[in-house]
C-alpha cells in the first residue's frame, strides 16, 4: 500500500520541480532574449501582454511589473479582444503573446492583428513547432520541464517559469533604461512603499513656518518664536547659514541665567541635520537614534533650507 505523502513533502516536491525548471531556463536562456529586449527598448507605444486562463493572470502581472518599472505596458483579454479591444493594440506597439500550448485558439485574432498591421509579435511558449511560435517575430520558449501539479495538467511549472521570464525581460528594461529610485516613486506614491521613496524635500517646512533667530536675539524674543512656530526648536541663523539650534533641552539646561542671555549663548553648536534629498525613513533613522523629534534641513554649505519634524514623518505612513 502506497503511502500517501504529507503535506510538507508535496511542497518541497513541487518546490523542487519548478526551482529545477527555473534554474534549465536560467541555463539556456533564449539567444532571441537580447534581441527582444532591444525591440522593447525602441518600442515607441507599449508592450501589449496577453494569454488565455492562467497564461492571462501572468500577463497581467508582467504587464503591470513593466508599467511600473518605466516601460509602458498593458494586458488587453484575448476574447475582449475578438470583440473590439484589437483598437486596443496599434503599429507603435509590441504584442507578447502567452500560451504553454502555443495553440491557444483565443489568441488567433491577435496574432492576424499583428501580422496584418505589422505589429511585432513575441511568442512565450513551451511548443516551438507551435502556430504560435510559427507566427512570432520572436520566441521565448519555455523549458520542456512537468507541471508539479502530480497529474501534469494543472499550469504551475509553465507559469512560474512565464513569470520570472517576464521579471527578467522587466528588470533588464529597467536598468537599461536607467530606471531609478526617484523614478519608481513616480509611479509608487501611495502606500508604504511611496512612503519610503519619499525625500525630506517633500514634507519638511520651509519660509516663514521656520522659527529664525540670529546670534544676538535675546531669549525672551527666542522663546516667543518657539512658542509662535510649535516645533519646540528654534535655529540660530547667520548669513542664512545654521550656526546652532536651540531646544527645549537647552532651555532647561540654562534656565537659571536664561531671561539674561543671548540665542547664540544658549545653542547647541553642530547639531545634527538632514539635506532634501535625503530619504524620508533615514531621517526618521536619525530622529530616532538621536530620541529628537525634529531636524534642521540644510544644504551641503549649511544654509538652512527647511524643518521635518517626526509628526510630519509618521504622517507619510512611512512605519
């Protein structure tokens, strides 16, 4: 009597036979993939991504990973397609069609579409002899490697291999692009992961919201502009260059002899700051490490740019 296997066991099996299939296309990557890349790059439209059930659901999520990452992509439905969406799909774009088959019926229409208007085709497909892959300008094709699914029918193997292929035509886009933080941010403003990609510039306050005082201010005119602008910090300021900071620690500090000194007299010299370019969760980082709930932003020759304080940080959905 067969035993029947856990369910530990059925996971590192299936584990097993995709990482296996993964790491024969990683070892016999396409020579057509430089070729397919370049023709992206020169694309003057988008990437049109398709397939049919399963094949679909990756298109969608490769389509959505090259919008995202600087190359303008979209997943269009095979049968929408036979019913008006070809419009969809004009001579400025590239069409990746997906099907493991590479005889997926639903796919015809696209595929006369492009032939007939001239539309570059790329085929990802396990079936090389394929109408498919027959048709495409170019092939991508998928490794002869099972499904895990323990009858072979199930899509699992095929469409793990269809997704880091397209992970990889992506992230070769991107960085041939030269596709950076600040761009990703462009495309990424909600959400945590906007929020990580958000600079100091973008929050901190700046102009008259600063409490300003010089050298020569006396502490009850200080105290006043601490009070007026509710940060509990004010910068010492000359020629526009922050010579100081003073905080309510500082205050304390000299409270005997205060009402008879001087802002310059009472600062903090050298504190610590941040520039605008700097990210918001490493000057979050600083506040931290350092237990202050406000930095000075200033530029790489000290003039004062602006103040984040970690209410505005936390704001930004950044933890």
């Amino acid at each position: 009597m067969t035993q029947t296997p856990s369910p530990s066991e059925i996971a590192r099996e299936v584990l097993r036979i995709e990482s296996d299939a993964l790491a024969q296309m990683r070892d016999a990557l396409p020579d057509s993939f430089d070729a397919v890349v370049a023709l992206l790059l020169k694309v003057q439209g988008r990437v049109i991504v398709s397939g049919m059930g399963k094949s679909g659901h990756i298109a969608h999520k490769i389509a959505a990973t090259m919008a995202s990452t600087g190359t303008p992509a979209q997943a269009v439905h095979p049968g929408e397609a036979s019913h008006g969406d070809l419009g969809m799909i004009t001579g400025a774009d590239a069409v990746i069609l997906i099907s493991n088959s590479g005889e997926t019926r639903e796919l015809a229409d696209i595929i006369a579409h492009t032939r007939r208007f001239a539309i570059p085709l790329i085929a990802i497909t396990r079936n090389v002899g394929s109408a498919l892959a027959v048709q495409a300008d170019h092939l991508l094709p998928l490794p002869d490697a099972p499904e895990a699914c323990g009858i072979g029918m199930a899509p699992t193997t095929s469409t793990t291999c269809t997704l880091a292929l397209g992970d990889a035509l992506a992230v070769a886009l991107m960085r041939l692009r030269g596709f950076e933080r600040e761009n990703f941010l462009a495309f990424h403003p909600g959400g945590t992961l906007g929020a990580q990609l958000l600079q100091v510039r973008a929050v901190m306050h700046s102009g008259a919201a600063l409490p300003i005082v010089s050298e020569d201010t006396d502490m009850g005119e200080t105290l006043l502009e601490m009070t007026a602008k509710g940060f509990g910090v004010a910068a010492v300021v000359t020629d526009g260059r922050l010579a100081g900071v003073i905080t309510d620690g500082d205050l304390r500090r000299n409270l005997a002899s205060l009402m008879d000194r001087t802002a310059g007299e009472i600062a903090t010299r050298d504190p610590r700051t941040t520039r605008p370019e700097v990210l918001i969760s490493e000057a979050l980082g600083v506040m931290n490490a350092a237990k202050i709930s406000a930095l000075f932003v200033v530029d790489g020759d000290g003039t004062l740019r602006g103040l984040v304080h970690i209410h505005d940080v936390l704001r930004t959905g950044v933890v």
